[in-house]
C-alpha cells in the first residue's frame, strides 16, 4: 500500500478524494493527466482497499475507503519504511565513523 | 532505499538490510531510535529533545518535549540483545496516546547477520486489530458527504507534512 502511494500521481488523486468524493471526469479536469491514466491508477487503489466506488447514473463515483484497519495500515506502512530508511542512513552512518 | 513490505489484513512486515555487524545493528535500532523516527509522528505540543528507550523488559520508549513534558508511547516487551526487540504499541489510529492496553498493539524486531559486516532487519507490527474498537462509531459517521473520519484528515495531514 505504502508502494501504491509512492507514485505522485495516485497520491494526488488519493488526497483529492480524501477530501471529497469525485468521478474519473473530475479527477483528470484537476490534475495534468488523461482519463485513462487516473483510470489506471484508481484500479490500483482500489485494488489495495484505499478507494472504493459506487455507480451514480451514466458514471462512477469514487471514494477514499472509510476502513479504519485500512487506513491503519497505510498509515503505518508509511511510518515503518520511512523509519527504516533514516535507521538504514543512521547505521550505516555510524558504522562508517567508527571504521 | 529498499525496503521490503508486504502485508496481512492485521500485520505488516518490513525488513531492510544494512551494511552495519550485528551489535552496531541493534544498537543504533534501540539507543539510537530518535535519530531516525519521523519527525512528523510527534506526539506532543512541543518539539522533541530527545527519544529514549529504555533497555529492559518492563521499559518504556518514550519522547521528552523541549518544554520537560514527556510522552510513554511504547513499553519494552522483549530485550535480547543483539537478536531481538519487541515493543507495544501504544498509539491509536488517531495518533494519540492510546492508554488502554488491551487497544494496543506490537512491533516485534529481529537481527539476523548476513555476514560480519551485513545485518537483515525483520520488522513486524502485528495485531493491528486490537485497534479497531471504537471505529465501527466512527464508520457510522461516515455515511454523509460530510462525515468524513478525524483520522482520514490526520492522515492527509501526515501526507501534506512530509511531501
């Protein structure tokens, strides 16, 4: 999931429907890609449980998970990799002062 | 930087090697946890001075604000130096202090030596779901356009903070 964030792109689209729901027309009108790439990325997203959708008439309207486990995880899963970078950084860092 | 993930439905996995022996390895993880902790998970009203772990079951993991204020958001459950740690986890989905312990859950750390010189860190945070009470509320709230969750703006907080 932390990987499903890590594109700019699905991370924008993922914050635009954090704030509200929106459909595929509506996330491209907001952001500087085509249709079919926001498609593409909200396949992703829905497929690790961070966005969900729902018909509405002609067209689909997607929406930020409210899954608290979801969300848990995302959020963790950010937390640890970054957590484990700046260790890596550090340790390495360290190991190289004391050679 | 690559850190390897992967994830059950109430556990994440990660683990990272580094080019470290195995002592420095465990080490740096315990003493040194507030060099590397994101600075954006602060739980006080103030700025950190410091982050300390104290080595020894029965320990707390705790950050001591600019201002002498302290926050206990971990307790030391294991202390095998240099092969094993393992923390709770005393923080909500909120990311508060979570003060009930059967709601918290645990991070188990592992050193395992590649070669003198290489160290595999195996982190697993594991029992996420002791978590969930209290969001079946919080789901109920979420029907309307306008319900979204505390915890989804915090998130999107996070997100803004560290991009």
């Amino acid at each position: 999931m932390w990987t499903a964030l890590g594109d700019p792109t699905r991370k924008a689209i993922f914050e635009l429907l954090l704030e509200r729901p929106r459909a595929v027309v509506e996330l491209a009108g907001e952001l500087p890609v085509s249709r079919p790439a926001v498609s593409q990325h909200l396949r992703v997203l829905k497929d690790v449980g961070l966005v969900m959708d729902q018909p509405n008439g002609t067209r689909r309207i997607y929406r930020a998970h409210p899954d608290g486990l979801a969300t848990l995880r995302t959020d963790l899963e950010r937390y640890w990799g970054k957590t484990l970078a700046n260790y890596k950084a550090v340790v390495e860092q360290a190991t190289e002062e004391s050679e | 930087m690559s850190t390897n993930t992967q994830m059950t439905a109430t556990t994440i996995r990660s683990s990272i090697v580094v080019d470290a022996p195995i002592d420095r390895a465990f080490r740096v993880f315990t003493e040194d946890f507030g060099a590397f902790k994101p600075a954006s998970h602060n739980l006080l009203a103030v700025e950190i001075a410091e982050t300390v772990f104290e080595p020894h079951v029965g320990g707390y993991l705790y950050d001591r604000g600019v201002d002498g204020s302290e926050c206990r958001w971990a307790r030391v459950l294991a202390y095998e130096p240099p092969d094993r740690v393992v923390i709770s986890w005393d923080i909500s989905p909120y990311w508060q202090l979570e003060t009930d312990p059967e709601k918290t859950s645990e991070v188990e750390v592992r050193f395992v030596a590649e070669t003198d010189k290489r160290t595999r860190v195996e982190l697993e945070h594991r029992h996420l779901d002791r978590h969930g009470e209290g969001w079946q509320g919080l789901r109920e709230g979420v029907g309307g356009e306008e319900g979204w969750p505390l915890y989804l703006r915090r998130y999107a907080d996070v997100i803004a903070k560290e991009s």
